[in-house]
C-alpha cells in the first residue's frame, strides 16, 4: 500500500493507493495539519493516531509519501520522519515540504521543467529544473509573505472593512456572512492557533463575489503583487518553460492569473486545485517503476 499526504497547517489529506491494482486502498482520511513548525513531535504523534482508519492499516504500508507546509528547514522533516517511521514501521518514509507536492501533482511523471506556484492558504514559487527545486527567495511565512495567497486576501478584506475602504453594499454582505466583533478577530489572530488559515476563510468572500470591480482590484493588485517579489525571481527561466500553479485560490482565479500573467509576458502552464489527487498518478507510476 502507498500513503501520499499533502498537508497543510489546518488539515492533512490521507489517500491510500493499492500498488498494484491502482486503486484506493480505503476512502480518503483526513486529520489535522501536521506542520512541524507550529506543532510538537508528540502533538504530531497523537494526530495521526486518533484516525482508527490509518491505524488499523498501519502494517499494510510499504510507503510514505509526505509533502507538508514548514518542512522546508532541515530538522522540521527529521521529526516527522521519525513520527512516521513509529507508527508506519513497515514503510519507506519520505518527506518533503510541500512545494514538491505542488511540482509533481502539475508536471507529471515526466518530470519538465517549469516554474511552480502555490497559492492556498499560503503562497510560494519555485522553480523545477527536472531534477531538483530551487528558490531564491526564503519565505518568512504568512505574517509579511505569502502575496496573493488565502491569508493575503482575507487580510486585505478585514483591513478595508475596519478602515472603512469597502464599498457600503459589501460591509453589509461581509457582517452579516462573518463575525466581525473586534475581540472576536483578535482573538483569532493572536490568541488561537493558526492565524493565517483564519484569515484565509474570509478568501472565500472574494471568490463568491469576484466579478465586482472592488473584488477585481483586490485580487489583481495581489496577483501583481506575487509576480514582482515571487515569479519574477526567476525572469530568465520563464521565457523557456510554462508557470504552473497548485492550490484552491490559483484554480478559482484562473482568469485573473491568466490575465496578469497577458501583462507580465510569461505562459501559464497546468492548474491543480488539490495537489494530493495528481500525486497520485506520479507516485503510483514512481512504485511501479521501482519495483520492476
């Protein structure tokens, strides 16, 4: 049995693969977010063990396969090595941050070269030379990173609603879709675990009204903003190789990045909503070509 696990800092995706047969091993699990950089290793440790799905199976895995947000440092993957390698004993174990998830779900198993971006609850780009990923830019998280990510817009929308920047009609239509009570939000913010996935549920308001000119220009001005200090990086490479792009605000704003991306003369590549469901085509042919 193959485990792939594309997780993030709110939840992790689980998906089991029969090797041989390509099929699913048990109906998708999910658990909590198993970031390294804001939880413990025994915290890491009795997350996964609470699913009684993934314990009941943990003899049958011959491999793990683990992409996940804050394993780009070298100790962060180390310790959920070791997690995994306590549970899963039976299994080859491999983690990577999840950047590689992003690169292998949008190339494939051919393995070309691009430029590979991620904007869910958080944002990155790198870029994929066929071998191996490389950045130029170290991202120092969702606090003063992350352009055009979930985060990134839901922050924008809470700072035109408090200074009073969004149109009349949208205050009404935000109040009364979210809790918009001061200690409420600094409560969440600065108190409760996990800051940047709560700013990111209010991205879903700019999703569902998307056509509005107000929504159009905070979402440009945030796209715009992620090409100048994230895709441009790599200047040389993009007049070579397409720009692909991983995570549920990319999917919803194809025609906006498309559009941006008409402005600043770079080709847009392949768009994968959940990074998780082309890693399973990859790793499924990855085992079989080992094993044969």
């Amino acid at each position: 049995m193959i485990l792939i696990v594309d997780s993030g800092s709110t939840k992790s995706d689980w998906i089991a693969i029969d090797s041989k047969k390509g099929t699913n091993f048990f109906e998708k699990q999910r658990t909590k977010g198993l970031n390294p950089a804001i939880i413990s290793e025994q915290e890491a440790y009795d997350i996964i063990n609470e699913n009684e799905t993934l314990i009941d199976h943990k003899n049958l895995v011959e491999y793990v396969f683990f992409y996940g947000a804050g394993c780009g440092t070298i100790e962060a993957p180390k310790m959920l090595e070791r997690v995994l390698k306590s549970i899963f004993t039976n299994a080859k174990i491999s983690v990577k941050e999840d950047t590689y998830a992003a690169i292998y779900s949008t190339i494939g198993f051919e393995k070309h070269a691009a430029v590979v971006c991620i904007l869910g609850t958080g944002s990155n780009c790198t870029y994929f030379d066929g071998q191996n990923a490389q950045q130029r830019v170290i991202s120092l998280g969702y606090s003063i990173m992350d352009d055009a990510s979930g985060n990134y817009f839901g922050r924008q929308l809470l700072r035109d609603y408090y200074f009073d920047f969004m149109p009349h009609d949208f205050k009404l239509m935000f109040k009364t879709r979210y809790n918009m009570d001061d200690d409420y939000i600094k409560s969440n913010l600065y108190k409760k675990p996990n800051p940047n996935a709560y700013l990111a549920k209010f991205a879903e308001f700019l999703i569902l009204n998307k056509e509005s000119a107000y929504i159009q220009g905070i979402i440009k001005k945030g796209l715009r903003a992620f090409v100048k200090t994230m895709i441009l990086q790599f200047e040389v490479e993009i007049k070579s190789v397409p720009v692909h792009f991983a995570g549920s605000i990319s999917f919803f704003l194809q025609d906006e990045i498309k559009a941006v991306a008409k402005e600043f003369g770079f080709e847009v590549g392949n768009f994968q909503r959940r990074p998780i469901e082309g890693l399973t085509v990859f790793h499924l042919e990855q085992v079989r070509a080992l094993k044969s």
